[in-house]
C-alpha cells in the first residue's frame, strides 16, 4: 500500500478508472448542459472517450505515472474525435509532455501536470480564461495546484482546493460571452448557462477527490 500523500502508478491508474466512472455517469448533466448553448453531443463524446479511456487503462501496460496520462489522452483523441477530443486529450498528454518520468504521484507533480496541461490546451484551442471554455475550470484549478505545492499541503487538501476552484469558475463561465464553438453565435444569450467543458473539468477534479479521500486520505 502506499503511503499517504503519495500515489502509486496503481492507485493513479484506479484513481482515473474511478473519474472516469464518474465522468460517463455524468452524460445526462453534461448532455443537458452542452444543450443549453452548444450543440448537446458533449455527454456523449465524453462517455464515449472515457470508456475508451477505461478499456485501455485496463489493458496496456503502465509502468510510470507519464503512461497513465498518456494512455488517457491517447484514447480520448483516437475516440472522440473532433475539437474537444483533442483539447481533453491535450489535457492529460500536454501534462506530462515535460515531465520526466516518475513513479509517485503528489501535489507538486501534479501542480506541474496541471501546468502542462493548461499551456497546452491554450497552445492548442487559443482560448483564454473568460472566453467560456474549459479554461474557465482548469486555470484556477491549476493555479490553486501550484499554490498548494508550494504551501506544502496534502494531496487531500490540494485536491480539496483544486475542486472548489474548478467549481468557482464553473459558476463564474456563466457570465461570460462565449468566444468559441456553437455558443459564440448566442451572443448575450449565453449568459447565465455554464460552460460544458468546465462542468467536465470540475467532475474530473471532483472524482479525483473522492478516491484519495476513501483511499489516501
Ligand atoms: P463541440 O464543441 O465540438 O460540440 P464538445 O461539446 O464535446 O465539442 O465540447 C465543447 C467544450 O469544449 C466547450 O464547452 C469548451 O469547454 C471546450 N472548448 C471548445 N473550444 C475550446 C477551445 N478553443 N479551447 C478550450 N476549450 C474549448
Ligand atoms: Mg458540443
């Protein structure tokens, strides 16, 4: 078993089975919140990413927490296709893009995965915070990551953190004008409906918390 604040390649590997559980049973919510001002396929694509997700979690071999990251991103690109597959894809890959290779898993790691992960997806998809994307949850997100790294907090109270941020700005992505995807055409009409991707953003953090405070908390 491994020690408190600090996860295994095994337990980062069960801790995603567990988000991605989550994030298929979120469809509906996620369904009924891309309908709002998107197209409503998000529920869908993202069932259909994280089940692909799941099946090669379970298959390939995994010796290090980059393979993890990288087997997630791999099968949410190859799956969903389209923008968002590539931008939730370029979430895990761009994480650990320039991260060595490591076997343990805490919050300075993931502060840097996090990192990764937003240059990369901004790099990509060009989206600011504002702009009522994904961005809108995984930049406080992340910042709170780094913030917590350097306090030194536990990777319970880290992820503690990094949920309540991705929450905040989920509510905050309301009040923005969209400035991509379908919504962008709604104009003022957007406001008051939170974005998809952020709400996706959110569960992701939010399962993440749960499995380490049943399992390393
Ligand atoms: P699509 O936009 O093709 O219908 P989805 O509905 O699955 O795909 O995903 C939509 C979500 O993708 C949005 O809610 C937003 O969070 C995210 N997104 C779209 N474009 C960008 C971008 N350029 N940068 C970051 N996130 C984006
Ligand atoms: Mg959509």
């Amino acid at each position: 078993l491994a020690e408190l604040n600090q996860l295994t390649v095994n337990e980062v590997k069960e801790m995603f089975l567990h988000v991605a559980d989550k994030v298929i049973g979120s469809k509906d919510l996620l369904t009924e919140v891309d309908s709002a001002i998107g197209d409503g396929d998000h529920g869908t694509g993202m069932s259909v990413g994280f089940k692909q997700a799941i099946e090669n979690l379970n298959s390939k071999e995994l010796n290090t927490i980059n393979d993890v990251f990288k087997t997630i991103g791999m099968s949410l690109i190859s799956s969903m296709g389209g923008a968002s597959g590539v931008i939730f894809g370029t979430v895990f890959l761009g994480g650990v893009k320039n991260l060595e290779n490591t076997k343990t898993l805490d919050t300075n790691i993931l502060a840097k995965i996090m990192t990764g992960s937003l240059e990369g997806v901004k790099e990509r998809g060009k989206a600011s915070l504002g702009d009522k994307t994904m961005i809108d949850a995984l930049e406080p997100a992340s910042d709170a990551l780094n913030e917590s790294s350097s306090e030194k907090l536990s990777f319970l109270e880290a992820l503690k953190k990094a949920e309540k941020a991705a929450e905040e700005g989920v509510e905050k992505s309301k009040e923005y004008v969209a400035k991509f995807g379908r919504a962008k055409t709604l104009g003022e009409r957007a406001i008051g409906h939170q974005d998809a991707g952020a709400t996706s953003v959110w569960i992701i953090f939010k399962s993440m918390r749960e499995w380490v405070e049943t399992n390393n908390g």
